[in-house]
C-alpha cells in the first residue's frame, strides 16, 4: 500500500517510498488536477480495490489529529468535504483528544488506551470496514453494510501540523504476523534441553560450564582442531541433536547488536567461509547494524519487526518441514520456513558474531522455557 502524489494536498510532503505523510502548513506551486485535494490535508492510496479482502495499518504516534480509513474512487476532492458513508467515506478520526467513528450521526469512541497504530480490514464483498488498535488487538469500530459502488482506496489526512504540535508523521507500517499467546503456549509444549557443544565452538568463542552462555572474546584460544569445529565463522552448534519430532527453545538476544540463531544439519560444512541458506542446511535468521533483521532464505527476507526481540523462541516441526522463530515477548511470529526437507538430525544453531570491539560482547543465553510470559 503507498500514497498517491497526484491526489495529495499541496501542503503535504509525502516520502520517496509513498510511505509516510506529514503536513508543513506551507503551500507548494503544483498542477491543479481533479484528483487533487484541495481543501482538505488529504491524500489517497495508489492502489484500488473492488473485490476481496484488503488489511493495511498505520502509525499515529506523536499525533493530536488526523483522519484514516478508505473512501470511493468518485469522492468528491474539491473545497470543504464531509466524512460520510453517503459521500464515499468510512473513517475515524481523532479531533481534540476525542476518538470518532465518522457514521451518521457521528460515533464517540471508548478507547482503553491511546493509539499508536490503527489497524484497517476491508471485506469488500461482505460491505465491512473494520478498525483494529494494532497493539492491544482490540476492535475499534465497525461500518456493516457499506454500500460500495466504486473501486475503494486508502484515506488518511494528517490535519494542520498546528505550529508543530502535530507535524508527527503518519506511516503505513510492515504488517507483522502474528500468533496469540494461546497459541505461542503451545508451541512452547515441545521445549526440550539444549546445551552448547564446546567441541563444534569456533576458537575465540567462550562458553559458560554450564553450556549455556556464549559471547565473542576476540583472542583465538589454542584448542585442537577437529571435523566439528567451525574453524573461520564464529559459531557453535548445540549438543543435542533431534529427528522426526517437534522441538523448540529459547534464547536471549538482550544487548546485542548482532547474532544469527537456528538450527542445522549434523552434515553441515564447518569450514571457511559458509553460506547459511537451507541448500546448505541452515534454516536462520539474523540481526545485523542493531536493526537490520533478515531471514537466510533464498533470497534473503527483510523482516518487518515492529518490537526489537530480547528473546527469541525457535520452533522446529521436522516431520512438518516447519522452522519458525518468534518474539518471545511480544508473541509475534518473525519468520517461518516452510515446505522444508530434513533429511538428517538437526542442531541447533548459534553465532554471536563477533564482538565489534565490546559494542556486541553481550552473551547469547539459553534461557529456561517459561509458560508465563
């Protein structure tokens, strides 16, 4: 979902990737179309739609006003224009610390909680349009029986930025997966003891006695060599290795700037350099710069995190061919493999990275499962 330029108000500064919008207050020299908003500090989706389901959200955080929801192709762009169903516009707004569902008559909304991001469901067929606070899953308000004739696009208007009280901008967010606790409790039935392997352990890696700690200590130790060991990337491999059952555990990432965490093949190489995808048999995700996470697929996934992990649950269906990693904290599920082919026992799979000079000496922990997060 991305913003339209040509229909935006010419107070609005729009980002180069039609993701955010703010308003300035200050009025540039642009064409005077028909699709332009005029009046109001107002723009449109790109993308239109007129059949199926339709979920985007958006940030709000740092507002006082603004205006979201979706809104007929034929609405009206010209002079003063009222929010209604009737005029091709099925909005909330927030206005003067009130929350507002623009029905007719209008409708006050009882919020528990200020919204930071709105989350919107359009069930074109259905003649729904649904809102969602995105950080405690509760629905806002509902429009039943829409009577849609036209293709619908997304609305937003940031308001005036009223001397700079409400210049916050507002973003279409990544939406991120997620499972409820419900369901991350059950996953977390098949947690099974994992310990550090001292003899796969690359030679400036530094465990705890207890095999459950491992941090970069930059000074290459004077170990033998042998098969296991990974003698060039700074990584380790657990102990324990499982075939044909689900498994899971747990491991605190807290301090970290970098780290990658998964799981392996008993057959994988050890030596040199080493590409981490499932072709070679590594099923891994990683954090990389403090913000930068990434699931070692083919090709590479971005992943939309909306809360930086402090502890990440891995998950592993062998009979499945399911690797799936979550936020601990927050229930989110961060990335799956699917479709996978074991063939072989697995490991689980752990890299520090190195410590860039005390910035990433922070450990990696094999945390204790706990069912009462």
């Amino acid at each position: 979902m991305t913003l339209d330029p040509d229909t935006a108000h010419p107070d609005l500064v729009l980002s180069s990737d039609g993701k955010q919008v703010y308003d300035t207050n200050e009025t540039k020299d642009l064409p005077v179309t028909s699709k332009r908003f005029d009046k109001r500090a107002s723009v449109l989706g790109k993308e239109a739609f007129s059949s199926g389901k339709l979920y985007f959200e958006v940030q709000v955080e740092g507002k006082t006003d603004w205006t979201i929801g979706v809104a007929s192709e034929s609405i009206n762009r010209k002079g003063e224009i009222k929010l209604s169903p009737d005029n091709g516009f099925w909005t909330i707004w927030l206005r003067n610390k009130v929350y507002e569902a623009l029905a007719s008559p209008t409708v006050v909304l009882p919020l528990k909680s200020r919204l930071q991001r709105v989350g919107v469901f359009v069930d074109y067929d259905k003649e729904l349009v649904s809102f969602y606070n995105v950080d405690t899953a509760d629905l806002i308000y509902s429009y039943k029986k829409c009577c849609f004739k036209k293709k619908l696009l997304l609305y937003l208007n940031t308001s005036s930025n009223n001397n700079g009280q409400n210049s916050a901008p507002m973003i279409i967010t990544p939406v991120v997966h997620k499972i409820n606790k419900a369901e991350l409790r059950s996953v977390k039935e098949f947690a099974v003891e994992v310990t550090l392997d001292p003899d796969t352990a690359h030679p400036e890696l530094i465990l705890s006695e207890d095999g459950k700690r491992v941090h970069h200590g930059d000074e290459k130790k004077d170990i033998p060599d042998n098969p296991q060991r990974f003698n060039d990337c700074v990584n380790v491999l657990g102990k324990q290795g499982f075939a044909h059952k689900r498994f899971y555990f747990e491991v605190q990432v807290k301090g970290k700037t970098d780290w990658t965490l998964g799981v392996a093949t008993e057959s994988i190489d050890r030596k040199g350099e080493i590409t981490l995808q499932p072709e070679s048999g590594f099923w891994t995700i990683y954090l990389r710069n403090g913000e930068e996470y990434e699931a070692f697929d083919k090709p590479i996934v971005r992943l939309p995190i909306r809360s930086n992990p402090q502890r990440v649950g891995v998950f592993v269906d062998y009979d499945g061919g399911l690797v799936s990693f979550y936020n601990v904290d927050t229930a989110d599920l961060l990335y799956s493999f699917t479709g996978c082919c074991f063939a072989e026992r697995l490991l689980p799979f752990f890299s520090p990275c190195t410590n860039v000079g005390g910035t990433n000496s922070a450990p990696l922990i094999i945390t204790p499962v706990s069912f009462f997060d």
